[in-house]
C-alpha cells in the first residue's frame, strides 16, 4: 500500500503546549448565492383572480349548522335554507366554471344541508313516533282504569 503522506510536504511535528493559544486559519466569509430574478409575464388587467362561487362560504355554514343543530328542529329548518341558497350558485358555476372557484366548498355545504335535512326529519319521525306511542299508552291505561274500575277492583 502506498502512503498517501509521501506526495505532500512534510511539516514539522511541534508538540502542543498547553496554555498557548494556536490561531486558526482563516476561513473565507460565507456569502449568499446569487439567485436568478424569477421572470415574471405581464398580464394586461393586472393579476387575474377568480371570484368563489355566489353563498358557497353561506351555505357551507348552513350546512355545518344543520347538521350540529339537527336534535332541534332549527337543524331541519337551517338545512332547507343551505339547499335553497345553493341552487343559485350552482347555475352560476355550471353556466361559467372558468369564472369561479369554490365549488367543492358549495358542493360540501349542499351535501351537508341534504345531510342535516334527512337527521332533522328522522328526528321529527322520531317524535311524532314517541307521542303517538304515549298517547296509545295512555289511552290504554286509560280503558284499563275503567274497565278495572266496572270490575269493582
């Protein structure tokens, strides 16, 4: 094997003493890279952005609303509302998709208003359900009283 050593200019060995201070080479100051100037086209117009779609943010929070608020009968009614507001954005986006941005938000809040809709109206089922079977067992107890009551009990 051959000694890398050999090729390079031996330096004298100095021993370290302890306590004296050995500066350092200088290293060179770090500077910043230069970077290209990202080119940049003109538009005539200035900067073109898009509009979101009409009540998309309206109905993204009706739909949100219905469905939190759908034990209450509020969730049912805000859900209608949510679904009645994204009709008008849809014809908008659908008639111009170029135009707009934000349908997946009026999409979310359409899905979330059918959503909170069909949990209102379960609930109210629900309701309707429980009273008529209270009512039946009152009545029930009701004929039950009286019949016992003929009886003599």
């Amino acid at each position: 094997m051959e000694n890398f050593s050999e090729n390079q200019p031996q330096q004298p060995q100095q021993p370290e003493q302890q306590g004296s201070f050995q500066p350092q080479p200088e290293q060179p100051q770090y500077q910043q890279p230069v970077q290209a100037q990202p080119q940049y086209q003109y538009r005539p117009g200035g900067p073109s952005w898009k509009p979101t779609v009409p009540n998309a943010v309206a109905v993204l929070v009706l739909g949100i609303l219905s469905i939190v608020t759908s034990c209450w009968f509020v969730g049912l009614i805000l859900g209608i509302v949510g679904l009645a507001l994204s009709g008008k954005g849809r014809q908008a986006y659908l008639a111009a998709p170029d135009a707009y941005t934000g349908y997946g938000m009026l999409n979310a809040g359409r899905v979330m208003s059918i959503i909170g809709i069909c949990i209102g109206g379960l609930y109210i089922l629900y309701i309707i359900v429980l009273v008529g079977i209270v009512g039946v067992g009152f009545g029930v107890l009701s004929e039950l009283g009286d019949a016992l009551s003929q009886a003599g009990y």
